[in-house]
C-alpha cells in the first residue's frame, strides 16, 4: 500500500514534469525559436522527449492553451498562438505601429488597387462626404505579423483629398506616407468594432482552415479640418487581439 507521503511525493514530481513542459515551450516560444502558427512536436513526441505519460504531456497543453500560447485543433495538432495584440480604442495608430510596439515584424501585400467613381460605392460616398462624380482611391491589403496573415483591409481613400498615392507605399506604413511624404494632418477615427463571420474570399486570405468568427473594425479617419478622408474595414483572427478603452462617468 502506498503511503500519504509516497503519493504525495509522486503527485508533486508529476505536477513538476507537466510544468517543466510549459516552461520549455513559452521559453522557445518568447526566444523566437518557434513562431506564430508554427506547429509543435506531437504528443506522443514530446512523451518521449521529456520521458513522461501523454496525461501529463495533454496537462501542459491544456494550460498553455488556457493561457492563449497555443491553439489546439483536434485532429491537426497543437499551434503557437503567440501574444494577442492590443489595440487601444483612445489612440490612433497604424497597423505598422501597433504591432510594432508587441514587437512584432509587419509587412503589407497590395491584393487590388484601382480607381473607382463614388457613385459605384454609395454608402461609402456619403460617409467620405463626396459627390456623384468625385472618384476613390480603393485597394485591399493583406496585413502580415511575421510572415504570417493577421489581418485583410479593404481601404477608401478620397481622391479629393488625396489626388495622387504612389501605390509602392502602399505595401508599407500608409500613415507614415501620408504624413511624411504628402504632409496631411491626421486627426482621429471614428471607429466601430463587431464580430462577423468571414466571406470565403476573407477566410482565405487569412488561412484559416476552418470558418469562424473574425473581428471587424471599420474607422472613418478625418485631418485636423474635421473633413473625412479614408473609410477601412479591416478583418482580424479573433483569437489574435484584445481591445482596450477606458470609459468615464458623465456627470449627471
């Protein structure tokens, strides 16, 4: 019969086993030795590289996925998730920036441009404040975190306001040409957040192997005159970001 400190001794090594698998995975995960969406060693692999039982291994999954490290699909295997983004409601930041402050490498691939009269797009016409006549820079662009798609724009940008854009800047930061090379003066955004199941033409340009749901953004940005100029609907992996904002009581 096994004694209470016996069974107390093998319950404590166990828990050590299954943690020692935790810590070996976050330290290659923050070390950059694997990356977002790169799948890890199988369960029966890592039972016989850390010499323990596939309980114990299913444990450390099981809280590294609890803890937003990993994904785990059935059928497929475990996947580093990596850190979520967080997007800060008050400010108004490019997708380059926001990134850039999680410390992760951004890229731009233009999918589309081309030149379209306002009229074709009436929702998008009133929200840019333009006439019938007036035309619309719109491209889309498939948004990378390194090497991997996290997000697919589809872009509005006023021809009115802004008369030429050299679509090579388009696979960069778009802010920083517009403020550095066109010296326009961004303001703000009004921006509106839900969730939404994705068209097929969205799910596959963020690879997502089965349909659920992403996160939509749309903002109208405005210049310092308080006039519009680019409305954006942007489609995120859900499982990649959080949003934060502060909220204040009104006094009555």
């Amino acid at each position: 019969m096994i004694s209470d400190r016996e069974l107390r001794n093998t319950m404590a090594k166990k828990q050590l086993q299954y943690q020692k698998i935790e810590e070996y995975i976050i330290k290659q995960i923050k070390h950059g030795k694997v990356h977002r969406g790169d799948k890890l060693p199988s369960e029966n692999e890592l039972c016989a590289q850390f010499n323990v039982s596939r309980m114990t291994v299913n444990k450390a999954l099981t809280h590294l996925s609890d803890q937003e490290y990993i994904e785990r699909i059935p059928g497929k295997g475990s996947f580093v998730r990596g850190p979520r983004i967080e997007r800060k409601i008050p400010e108004m930041l490019s997708f380059s920036e926001e990134h850039r402050r999680a410390g992760i490498k951004t890229e731009a691939k233009l999918l589309q441009y081309s030149v379209i009269c306002a009229k074709e797009v009436p929702e998008i016409m009133e929200k840019l404040g333009l006439k019938e006549n007036d035309f619309i820079h719109y491209f889309i662009r498939l948004r990378l975190g390194d090497g991997k798609p996290m997000a697919v724009s589809y872009n509005y940008i006023s021809v009115v306001k802004v008369p030429y854009l050299d679509i090579t800047y388009l696979e960069k930061s778009l802010y920083q040409y517009l403020e550095e090379k066109l010296n326009l003066q961004l303001a703000y955004n009004d921006t509106t957040i839900s969730v939404v199941m994705p068209s097929k033409e969205i799910q596959k340009a963020l690879e997502m192997s089965e349909k659920r749901d992403v996160v939509l953004s749309t903002h109208i940005s405005y210049l310092t005159d308080n006039t519009p100029f680019e409305y954006t609907e942007t489609y995120y992996h859900a499982d990649q970001y959080s949003f934060r904002y502060q909220c204040y009581r009104q006094e009555k």
